[in-house]
C-alpha cells in the first residue's frame, strides 16, 4: 500500500529538517520553504494532509490553508502557531480551513497523533464521499433505466390509445346518425298494430334508458382515451432523456408534470395546490431536477396519513428562482431534522424506504449551486425550500 504524502511548510530550515527527520519513517514527505513554494509542490504532486507554520513572508500560514482548502478541498490542513497567533488561529478555524493546530513548542509524539487523526478523518470523508458518488451513479442508472422503459411504454401504449380514441369519435357520429334514423321512423304514420310492436320492442329492450346511456358511455369513453394521452404526454416530458449539458427549462411545467403523477395516485385523499409565480427559464438539467420534485413531493404524499394538502408555490427572487413544498403531514421531530439529508438514513419501516430520495435531491441541489432547507413542526407539516440561480453558471 502506498505511503500517505505529507507537505511541510516553515522558512525555519532548522524546524523544516526536524519535522521532516519526524515523518520520513511513515509517510512521504515534501518539502516547502515558503506558500508560494508549496503551492508549487500542491501542482506537482498528490498531497494528502499540509502542515504549515503561520509566521512565513509573503503569505501567511492560514491564508496558505484557505488557498489549500479552496482548491484541494479533502486535502488534511494543520497549522503549527505560537501563541502570539491565536487570534489569526481562531480565525482560520471559524472559517473552516483548519483542520487541528499545534502552538509551539510541541513534542514529536504530539504531532504524529495529531496528523494520524486527521489524516484518518480524511480517509473517512474520502470513502464517504466515494459511497455516495457510487450511490449516485447507481440511483442515475436506475433512473436512467426506468426512463427508457417508461418511454418505451409509452410510445407502445400511444398508438392503440389513439385508435381507441378515434374509433369512439366515430361511434360517436355513427351513434347520433343512427338516433337520428330512429326518431325519423316515430314521426312515420305508420298503422297501429306496427307502433304497437314498436313500442313492446322499445319497453323490451328499455330503448330510451339505452340511448342516453350508450351516449353517456361513449363520451366517458373519450374522456378517459384523452386523460390516457394525457398521462402519456406527462410521462415523455418526465423520463426524457437528460442532456449531459445544462438547458433553459420552465420549472413551472416540470413541477405542474411532475405533481400529476402523484395527483393520478392520491387524487382521493390529497389535495395538490399550485401556486405559480412568473418565473425566467433556468439554465439546468431539468431531468434531475424532475427526481427532486418527484423525491419531496412523494415524500410529501406520504406523510400525510388520511386526508390532507400538499402546496406548491414557485416565485421569482431577481436572479434566483424559489420553489416552496408544503405539506400537512405528520411532521418531522426536531431530533431528526438535522438527519435527514444524511445518506441511508430513513424513517420509514424496513422495506418501505431506501434512505436515498432527500441524500441524492440534496445533492442534486448543490450540483447547481443552489439551497435546500426544511421547516417542520410536528404534528402540523413540513416545508422544503429549494432556491435556485437562473443564469446556471454553477451548473456541474
């Protein structure tokens, strides 16, 4: 297995050999007098944690880990200080570029263990960050997959709908034509003992309930060839393939798209509101932002025991777009909320859940440089806010 590199950073040659002479046993170690020199060496070669001292000309320390963590975000970072540096310390790690720091002097035994500790932390987040780059692309195949069959079924399902459709259209004339036939006969003078057979007939066959009924089938009919088309329709516009590059797209209609899967499923216990703003088109992978939708929304559906609603509302913010997903369900108890982004992690029973919608929405999100928040108060719903940039640049 190959060694973890580390990057030691003093102008100090004496304190440089020292932390070199500590390190070369157990790792491959670089050597830096100097940022600019490091930053150097960070092109070159591949470096796993940097141990820097604050005091250096030019550029300091921690502006050296706030360039490391800038552009080599996973990389380990530990600042070596003296206490007259605290300040600038405390600084750099409220802002997060800061791994662990040492004041001086420190013993050998000290800094190996900090710098084993933090290059186990980035060991950790790297394989982290592999699951959930590997789960992603398992959940994008799958997506994938299920848009293909799902446009395979639908081109297969169009062409007979649209006979079935245009067949009742003609029944439809055939039958009024044919009604038209039969109520010219009534007004025949024809002879008594023909009306009467006439009339038994009819009361046999319970003619006049027939005629408004097979009317009534016939229109029904129709209606339901058109909403069949209709869904048809939905479901090409959803599981189209995506574009590997971003497009403008109308949220508005992937949202309105989207809900209406779920309207045909919970129609009968779930009001789905709309409320759309006028909004610009957003530069975006509409297909993955579908899955989001379709991920809260179902979510949504889903926490709602009996009756309830589900909102959306979408409104325009300057060069940003907000789309808010309500809903009066259960709620989420304020000791899961922080969770429920992490990836695996559910509260549905076993089987019912993967622990993957609100992980891999999250990151779709980010993907597009935009926020993803959640209000709840349980027992009375649930609100996510998703917020994006029109222009698109953060697209990755």
């Amino acid at each position: 297995m190959a060694k973890q590199s580390i990057l030691i950073v003093d102008d100090e040659p004496d304190i440089l050999g020292s932390l070199y002479d500590t390190f070369i046993g157990d790792y491959e170690v670089y050597k830096a007098s100097s940022a600019v020199e490091a930053i150097a060496v960070l092109k070159e070669k591949t470096i796993d944690l940097v141990l820097t001292d604050q005091r250096m000309p030019g550029m300091s320390g921690s502006e050296l880990l706030a360039n490391v963590d800038a552009n080599y975000p996973n990389m380990g970072k530990i600042l070596l200080t003296g206490y007259s540096d605290i300040s600038s310390t405390i600084e750099a790690i409220n802002k997060g570029n800061v791994d662990k720091y040492l004041t001086k002097p420190w013993d050998n035994d000290q800094i190996r263990r900090i710098v084993m500790e933090v290059l186990q932390v980035r060991m950790q987040r790297m394989v982290a960050d592999r699951n959930s780059v590997e789960t992603q692309l398992v959940q994008s195949a799958k997506m994938a997959a299920i848009g293909e069959l799902a446009a395979g079924v639908a081109h297969e399902i169009n062409n007979p709908v649209g006979f079935i459709h245009s067949n009742m259209g003609n029944l439809r004339k055939f039958f009024q034509k044919i009604s038209a036939l039969i109520e010219f006969y009534d007004t025949l003078p024809l002879p008594p003992d023909v009306l009467e057979e006439i009339q038994k007939i009819k009361t046999d066959i319970n003619y006049d309930y027939l005629k408004t009924r097979i009317a009534e089938m016939i229109e029904r009919s129709i209606v339901g060839a058109e909403r069949i088309q209709k869904i048809i329709l939905d479901l090409r516009s959803f599981s189209r393939k995506e574009s590997l590059e971003a497009a403008e797209a109308d949220i508005n209609e992937a949202i309105d798209t989207t809900s209406r899967f779920l309207t045909y499923e919970y129609k009968e216990r779930i009001n789905i509101s709309k409320d759309f703003g006028t909004l610009p088109k957003v530069v975006c992978n509409i297909g993955k932002l579908n899955q989001v939708f379709l991920n809260i929304l179902a979510n949504a559906c889903q926490a709602i025991e009996d009756t309830g609603e589900v909102r959306i509302k979408t409104l325009s913010e300057g060069d940003k777009v907000r789309i808010e997903l309500s809903d009066t369900g259960s709620g989420i108890p304020k000791d899961k909320i922080n969770k429920i982004f992490e990836t695996f992690y559910t509260t549905k029973p076993v089987g019912k859940g993967t622990g993957l919608g609100l992980s891999i929405s999250l990151s779709i999100i980010k993907q597009h440089k935009g926020t993803i928040s959640v209000q709840s108060e349980p027992g009375k719903g649930t609100t996510f806010t998703i917020i994006l940039p029109v222009d698109g640049r953060g697209q990755q």
